[in-house]
C-alpha cells in the first residue's frame, strides 16, 4: 500500500512551491533544498482542501503558485523615498584614476629584459655553430694526419723489420 501523501508549501520568491510526498525529506528532494526548510519555519504542511487538490492531483511534482496579484506585490512595496536635494549631501569627489606610468615602466623593462635574452641567446647559439664547425675541420684534419704518420709508421716499421731480419741473417 502505497505512503500517504501530505501536501507541503515553501515560499520561493513571489510564489509558493506545493508538492505532495509522503515525507518532509522527499519534499526537500523534491524542492532541491539543501537545508532543512522545516526546521527553519521556511516551509509547513498545507490542509486546506482549495490549495492540496492540484498538488495531490500530480504527486511527487512541484506546483508553483502565485502568492497575490501584480497589483497586491506593487501595493506591498515601500512608498518611494524623495530624493535628497544636492545641498542636503555633500558632493562625492571620484578619486582620481590611478596611473598607469609603474606598470608602463615595468612592461618596458620586461619587454627589454626579454629582448636582451634572445639577442644573447642567439650569439651563443652563433658561437655554438662556429665551435661545432671548428671541431668537424679538426676532426678532418686530425684524421688526415693521423693517416699519413700511420702509413710513414707503417713503413718505418717495414724498414726496420726488414733491417733487423738482415741484421740475424748476417
């Protein structure tokens, strides 16, 4: 048998929220409230039978309805103040706009600090072509060389193995 239901109102600006639920907690889910409406005073059970009729009609559903006419909320405002005369307050001076000339200042420098990093960085990277360039030209020539001390070598070494063969022999 399913739960009896109890119709709950809450006041949601110019209007009240009804829902019919079996429970306080399944009308807050069913309103969304992240607090406990109830024990605020925020939100109560209605029993009059010309307000429960549509919510009990769509159980679970919250049924919005108007609290008053637009008339009774612009009767319900606060008559409007008269405006106080220039003399009765004094004049507001507006502080006067702060300077930009600081943040100016430091835009420049970092802007110059900036152009000074990339200029350095490309005269190192100009220095570090030209040193990698230097060490291929040594290589090449260090490999030239070593070639031709490696054949002289090997004919020394042909001369002298020749000569010590000669040397035994005779």
């Amino acid at each position: 048998m399913p739960a009896k239901l109890k119709v709950f109102r809450t006041p949601i600006g110019f209007h009240d929220a009804y829902v019919a639920a079996p429970s306080q907690k399944a009308a807050l889910t069913a309103w969304g409230a992240d607090v406990n409406l109830f024990a605020r005073g925020a939100a109560e059970v209605v029993t009059d039978p010309a307000l429960t009729a549509e919510p009990l009609a769509r159980p679970g559903e919250v049924v919005r309805k108007a609290r008053g006419s637009i008339a009774d909320h612009l009767a319900a405002l606060p008559a409007s103040k008269p405006r106080p005369t220039p003399s009765a307050t004094p004049a507001r001076k507006t502080p006067p706009r702060p300077s930009r000339k600081s943040l100016n200042a430091a835009e420049a420098a970092l802007e110059d600090a900036e152009q000074a990093y990339a200029a350095a960085r490309a005269a190192v990277e100009a220095r570090e072509a030209a040193i990698r360039r230097e060490r291929r030209e040594l290589d090449r020539e260090h490999e030239r060389t070593a070639a031709r001390l490696e054949k002289s070598r090997a004919r020394a070494e042909a001369a002298y193995r020749a000569a010590m063969a000669a040397w035994r022999d005779g």
